[in-house]
C-alpha cells in the first residue's frame, strides 16, 4: 500500500486530496497545526482513531518551520509522495 504525506491536510485542497487518495487505497497520513485544532470539519468524516490497528487516515501535529519534527515525521512514515499544500491563507496572518 502506497503512503502519502499532506501537509495542510485540513484544508479545503488537502481534505479533497486525502479523500482521492484513501478512494485510490492509499494510506494518508496528514500534518496540522496546533492552532487548527478547531478547524478539523473537513477531514472529519474521514478521521480514523490512531488505536485502531490498520487505520488508513492519520493526523500528526506538525509547524512547517519545525525541520526537526518533519525530518522525525518522513523517517518515522516513509511516506511514497509527500504533497505540500500547508500555507497561512488567512489575509490578515499572511
């Protein structure tokens, strides 16, 4: 099985993509901030428990500017395709 990383997973480009991928049998594991806590709606209906075993859809917390995790985050996924749609799209923040 195939494995991707998305970051920006709880976007509107990256929800879209994490369910064409899932649908394509992937395993889809996505990057958030901290702060989109309370912005998951999107990846909502797709959100499996990390416990159950064989979950395809998993959330890590992750800051972009942070190499250090995201270098702990490709070794510990090993993902095949990495699609970085992670930005500050909010106006008044970028």
């Amino acid at each position: 099985m195939k494995k991707a990383l998305i970051t920006g997973v709880t976007g509107q480009d990256g929800s879209y993509l994490a369910e064409f991928l899932l649908e394509k049998g992937y395993e889809v594991h996505g990057i958030k901030r901290r702060a989109s806590l309370f912005n998951t709606e999107r990846v909502d209906h797709i959100y499996e428990d990390p416990h159950i075993e064989h979950a395809r859809f998993k959330l890590h917390y992750g800051d972009l500017t942070d190499t250090s995790n995201l270098t702990r985050l490709l070794a510990e996924i090993q993902p095949d395709e990495v699609y970085n749609l992670g930005a500050m799209s909010h106006v008044a923040v970028s």
